[in-house]
C-alpha cells in the first residue's frame, strides 16, 4: 500500500512538472519574450531547453511510477527493476536541474531584462520604431509602464506604450516586474523540484 501510495505521488508530482514546463513555454509572458529576444540573446535557448528538459523528466517520473505500481500489484523483480532504473534516471537529472535553478537563476533574469532594454531603447530612440507594438504588448503582458531610464525623457514611450489607466508614478518600472514575476515563478519551480527529489529518494 506504501508503495501504491507513494507511486501515485511520484506520478502526480510527474504530470505537475509536465503541466509547469507546458506553461512555462506556452505562457504569455515567456512566449512574447521569446519571440522578440534576438537570436545572441541566451532566453530563447534557456526557454526551449526548460521546456523539454521538463518534459523529458515528466515523463520519466510518470514511467517510474506506473512500472512500480506494476511491480507492486504482480510483484514482479524484473519490473521492480527497470522502475528502480527510472527513479536513477530521474534523480541523476533532478539534480542538476535544482542546482542550476540556484547557479543560473540571476542569467535567466537578466537575460528577459535584457530583452525589454532593447526593446525600449528602441523605441525610445526611433519613435517610429517597429518594436513600439512589442513594447506595449509587454507593458499590458506584465501590467506595467515604462522604467527608470539614465538616458534621458521617457515620457512620451511610456505615454504611447503604456495600457489605458496605468499610472507611471505607481512604482510599477516594468523591470522590477520582470524581476518578481520571474522570482515567483522560480520559487515555484524550486518547491516542485525539492518535493519531486525527496519522493524519489
């Protein structure tokens, strides 16, 4: 029953990851800055690669569970087996993911930051710019306005990009949150991989 039990989890814990990574690739936020990033820009490799590294660990999870289950109910050794090799494999890449979710999480930041200076220098700089719809697209996707820039006058890109009713003096400097949308969202991805971890222990 133990094993049942704790089988169950590990899958549950396995469509979890797979359902993080879907919306991590597929959420709007990640997409727009996948999308405008330049190819020398490293959020377009890091976006893809999370996406299938987590997939590929889903459905590792999901295989050692069901062949445990099924070892448990026909108290197969050979199953036992191959399920006990699935949990290896799983953990040998959980692993790595925790600490490099601790060692690249400040590139992975700064690299969407990046993205959103580029875009809005410019749009600064050229007010005819084709990257103002980009901009405004990420000012409505983050629900914020603009950002404090050392450059000079930004009013007329924040009054222009901006979404109807965001007030600029609110303290909402879309950099910051990008910065805590993306701190949330590792947090979360930090809680799962611990759990994950210890379940497969």
């Amino acid at each position: 029953c133990q094993l049942l039990v704790t089988s169950l989890c590990v899958m549950l814990l396995g469509l979890s990851i797979a359902t993080l990574s879907t919306v991590t690739h597929y959420g709007l936020h990640f997409t727009l800055m996948s999308d405008i990033s330049l190819e020398s820009n490293s959020y377009r490799v890091i976006h893809h690669a999370a996406f299938y590294f987590g997939i590929c660990l889903s459905m590792t999870l999901i295989l050692a569970a069901l062949l445990s289950s099924a070892a448990t109910v026909r108290e197969s050794q050979c199953l036992t087996a191959m399920g006990f090799f699935c949990f290896a494999l799983a953990f040998c890449g959980l692993i790595p993911a925790a600490c490099w979710r601790y060692t690249h999480s400040k590139e992975v930041e700064d690299s969407m930051m990046d993205v959103y200076d580029l875009v809005y220098e410019e749009v600064r700089r050229n007010a005819s710019s084709d990257r103002r719809h980009e901009l405004t697209a990420i000012h409505e996707a983050f629900l914020c306005c603009g950002k404090h820039s050392p450059f000079g006058d930004t009013a007329n890109v924040e009054r222009e990009t901006c979404p109807a009713g965001q007030v600029r003096d609110a303290g909402q400097d879309c950099l910051r949150e990008i910065q805590d949308f993306l701190k949330k969202h590792m947090d979360f991805v930090s809680t799962l991989l611990g759990i994950t971890i210890g379940f497969t222990v």
